[in-house]
C-alpha cells in the first residue's frame, strides 16, 4: 500500500513539473517563411534577356490600373493591395521593351526578390500546358458523342471569407438539396448523367481522354464541322479535389514517373478502351466550360496569356500578377525526351487544379504542334524567387515573416 501511495505521489508530482516545465519554457519561435535574395545571386540573371517578360508584365499591369486601388490581391502571407503595384505599373508601362539594360534596371529599381525558406528538401515541380485543338459539332452523333458543358444552373459557389476572417479566398461548390447545400457530383455521376436537365451542352467532341486533358489546360480550339472555329475557356468546376491520372497510371504499375508523358497516358487509353471510363474516373474533378469572342487564351487574371513567358502558379502562396524568377529545364522541341536549361523571368497570371504547393508552376506554351510537344513532355523540377513590390518587403518584416 506504501508503495502504491509513493507511486502515485510520483506520478501527479511529474505531471506537475511537465505542466511547469510546459509554462515556463520559453515558446518556440516561428521559422522566417520567406527569405531576402539579391538580384546578382539569381541563376542567369546577369545574361537574361527580359524584353518578352516585360511585356508579359506591361500585360498584367494594364489590369492592375483599372482596378479599385483597395482592392486585395495578396497571399495569407503577402499582404498586398492593387496599390502596391501600380506605381510600378506605371513605370513599366512608359518603358518601351528595346533596351536589355534599362528594362533589367526597371525590374531592379521596383522589386525585392524573395524565396519560401519551409519547402523542405524535395525542389519544385514544373509542367507545361498548351492550347488545345480538338474536332466538334454542335450536334450529337455517332462520332461526336462526349459532351462539353455549361456551368450548371444547380452549382452554388460560395466564398468563406464573407463568413470567417480566417478563410478568406477558400472557396465551397456545392448544390442545393433541399435547404441543404451538399457536395457538387463527382466525374462519374456526371458521366452517367446526373446533369441531365441541369446544363447546356456547349459542344459535342469524340473523345473523353481529349475532353480530359482540354479541362487540364484550361482553354482550346474546336474545329467545327463547317471549318470555322469554336473558342472556349475555362468557367467553373465542381469543387471536387482534382487526381492527376498519370500517378493513377503509376500506382497500377503500368508507367513510371519517368515516362508517364501526356502522350504516354492517351496512347494508354487508346489501347485499353474498356478500363478507360474506371481509369478517369478515378479524377473526381470536373470542368465546365464557356465560349469565348476571340481566339486568346485567358489566365486567371483575366488577362492574355503569353506562350512562354505566363505561368500558373497557385495563388494561396504566390499573389497573381508577380514576376517570377524560375530556374528549371524544359524539353527540347527537336528531341522531347532531352531537356534544355530554362532561367527565365516568369509572370504569374493563371491558376490550375492540379497546381498545389508554395514552388509549383505550369508554364504556358500557346498552340500547335511545338507546344503540345513540349508543354506534354515536361515534369522538371527547379525554383523561383518572387519579386515583390520593396514596399510588400517592408510589411513581412514588419510581421517577421521574412529574413536577410
């Protein structure tokens, strides 16, 4: 008994000095989440040509000048608003793009360039995409059987930053049951129909694994039957978390991370029809799509997209319209299963599904032959830098969020 009371004397004595211990001790700091770089340590930066970049920037500066100077346009952890970037936008927009010089003094003179520190040890993911091109009619045939929808009129968007501070640019699609708002149909309940009555098909195409890769890229070209051109672009999706089939192709053994290409996965498809609609579906996500007046590829900006020179990134770590400084390899066009160096100074004016994490890109690439080549073949790893307007820098030091 003597022995059980000193046991237990013990015990709630160490339970306790842990509370103590758990009290006193002095709180862990939290690490820099971005770090300060100077221009000359950039990777190729002192021999880059910048003239295309800036006139992909002059692109996007012409959106930030219309905008309500208020308006956020930041990260969670880049505060910035619409008027931190328009006394650089204006700058950039009286320079004309002829001499190398000043066009890398204007970069200089305006931004700071910095670089998330917490990305761990695995380097960053970069891919292409591209404009497709792809056979269709308006009506529904034997050939041209796989529908391309209309934003459905039952799909319900909210945004919960109007309901919580801390969820501000989180997003929810959902449908109405009831009074109830319920989770979106996934990919195979569509397929089976579950739209019927709900969307408008805009056009029909004949093929499912081209209906796939044309919603991974956001936009495309329809050829239609009397040889004129149809012009579509992303407009919704059904919230569903997007399943990129290549690694559904590498889990099942049949490809490897090395050669899982665009091009590897549909001629897959091809020859293996009947786990075709089992294999898709396995990417519950689901994209809607509506017509476009002009043949021009849209980021998420809202602006014209620049083959070789615009990126999707994703915008809860990287603030839409930022240079980016990126140092990767891309395919050779000659030769797609060799890559070449890519430093380059990137703007980020499109988003994506499938592009999560804070060093993660998608490199647009534009139309044709050449692009879908190159934008199909790339999986390369590398970095970037941000450049942030110097008064953006002044705020995360301000919130000890950056270092030296």
């Amino acid at each position: 008994m003597k022995t059980k009371t000193i046991s237990i004397t013990l015990f709630f004595t160490f339970i306790a000095l842990s509370s103590l211990a758990w009290w006193f001790w002095p709180a862990k700091q939290p690490s820099k989440m971005f770090r300060q770089a100077d221009f000359e340590r950039l990777p190729g930066w002192k021999s880059a040509d910048l003239n295309k970049s800036l006139l992909t920037f002059q692109t996007s500066c012409r959106a930030f000048i219309k905008q309500n100077p208020e308006e956020v346009v930041g990260t969670d952890h880049i505060d910035l608003q619409v008027k931190d970037w328009q006394p650089a936008c204006k700058a950039a927009l009286e320079i004309s793009p002829s001499s190398e010089q000043e066009t890398k003094q204007f970069f200089e003179k305006w931004f700071t360039p910095v670089e998330f520190t917490d990305t761990g040890e695995k380097p960053g993911l970069f891919t292409g995409y591209y404009v497709p091109i792809i056979k269709g009619s308006y009506k529904k045939s034997k050939e041209f059987h796989v529908p391309l929808y209309e934003t459905p009129d039952d799909l319900v968007t909210s945004d919960l930053g109007l309901f919580f501070n801390d969820l501000k640019s989180r997003r929810i699609v959902g449908r109405l049951e009831g009074k109830k708002l319920v989770p979106y149909y996934t990919r195979e309940e569509i397929n089976n129909g579950a739209l019927k009555g709900k969307a408008r098909v805009l056009v029909w195409i004949n093929s499912p694994i081209d209906r796939l890769f044309l919603e991974i890229q956001g936009s495309g070209v329809i050829e239609l039957e009397d040889g004129s051109n149809l012009y579509i672009g992303y407009d919704s999706q059904n919230g569903k978390p997007y399943t990129a089939i290549a690694g559904v192709l590498i889990k099942k053994g049949v490809m490897t991370k090395d050669n899982a290409s665009m091009q590897a996965i549909k001629r897959y498809l091809e020859a293996h029809p009947k786990q075709m609609d089992k294999i898709i579906n396995q990417n519950k996500s689901f994209v809607f799509f509506h017509k476009m007046s002009y043949g021009v590829a849209l980021g998420s900006q809202g602006v014209a997209l620049t083959p070789g020179y615009s990126l999707a990134i994703d915008k809860q770590w990287v603030p839409m319209g930022a240079p980016l400084w990126l140092t990767t390899t891309r395919p050779d066009s000659n030769n797609p299963n060799e890559n070449k160096p890519m430093q380059r100074l990137m703007i980020a004016q499109d988003t994506g599904g499938a592009i999560r994490g804070k060093v993660r890109g998608d490199v647009f690439w534009g139309g044709g032959e050449k692009a879908t080549l190159i934008a199909g073949h790339m999986k390369n790893h590398g970095h970037y830098w941000i450049l942030l307007p110097k008064q953006a820098i002044f705020r995360l030091e301000k919130n000890k969020l950056i270092s030296g």
